[in-house]
C-alpha cells in the first residue's frame, strides 16, 4: 500500500537491503548519490533523489573545533561487548568516550576512561572513532577525522555493502585496533 505523494526524509543512513513491501514514500530523499543508485536499482518505481543542501540541512553541524583535538570512542547499541573490548584496548590513547543513549555507563567504568555526555561537544573534539553508524556520517560531512572500525567480518560488511553512503566516505578504516592504537599514540 502507497500513500499518494508521500515523501521519505533521511533520520540515518539508508540500509542496502530488499524489502518486500517496498519502501515508504513515492520520493524519497537519500544521504549520498551511492544510495541513490543502489536504492534506485532496487525500487525502480520510487523516485530517489539527493539533494546536498537538504542532506547537510539534516547531519551537518557547524562545530567550532578545540584548538588541541582530541579523541573521542562513540558506543552503538549493536555490540556493548565489542564497544568494551575495543575501549579496553584503546584506554591509553582516547580521550573519552561518547555512550549511545541505550547504553550503560556501568559498563565502562572499571577501564577509568572519561565520559563526555553532549553530542555536539563530543564532535567539536574533532576525532571520532566508531563501528559502521549515522555517526561516522555526521562526523565526517562536519568536519571530524573519522576512524571507522571495522575489525570483523560483519563491520566489513556494514561498512562496505550495507550502508551504501559509508561505503562512499573518505573516512580512515581500522581493520585492526592495535593499528588505531599506535596511530592515536603518535599523535599525542
């Protein structure tokens, strides 16, 4: 069922994945071109379009950065386990970490890395370092150093194939964290 003339606006990133009932709206606007030929040529009868302006409109920020960057560890809410194990491994060479709203502050406390609770400030920080997410997103249209992790089979995976408009960032991937690691530590 279609609601005539609808339209779909971005809230995150679009998935690369088929379903079966379409997708909502008759347009649909889309974070980059990448997503726009890949929904494209999965929804033939949906107009997909992008439009910059539109999509800075909704994830761009307009940061005034720290003279001194610093790092920043942004949790998701897919793998609190991987979030930790990646921090543990980090706790020398980030400065603090961002937790997605779901997540649990407990979780983290016995690594003593601090916290930072505001998203805007966290980005004003200017290095970002996160799995596959909307995050990497914003921080990179906004100005940030973004490093994505993607240190598994299934981070490639959401980096590389289902989120088209990540696949399309020029954004440093880690496939290693021991390599992030040494980076963050030369920079200091």
């Amino acid at each position: 069922y279609r609601i005539p003339n609808s339209t779909g606006y971005p809230h995150g990133l679009e998935y690369d994945i088929y379903y079966p009932n379409s997708c909502f709206g008759r347009v649909i606007y889309c974070t980059s071109e990448t997503a726009l030929i890949a929904l494209s040529d999965r929804y033939p009868d949906i107009d997909f379009i992008f439009d910059q302006e539109l999509i800075n409109s909704l994830f761009c920020f307009d940061l005034m950065f720290q003279k001194q960057r610093k790092s920043v560890y942004y949790t998701d809410a897919r793998n609190p386990l991987s979030d930790y194990d990646n921090i543990k491994i980090l706790s020398n060479s980030i400065d603090f970490i961002k937790l997605h709203p779901s997540d649990d502050k407990s979780l983290y406390v016995d690594i003593g890395i601090n916290f930072i609770d505001d998203f805007i400030d966290a980005l004003s920080l200017g290095i970002v370092i996160m799995r596959a997410s909307t995050v990497i997103f914003e921080a990179q249209i906004s100005g940030c150093t973004v490093y994505c992790l993607a240190t598994s089979a299934k981070e490639v995976y959401l980096l590389r194939y289902l989120y088209p408009t990540l696949s399309s960032l020029s954004v440093i991937t880690i496939t290693n964290i021991n390599d992030l690691n040494n980076i963050l530590m030369r920079k200091e």
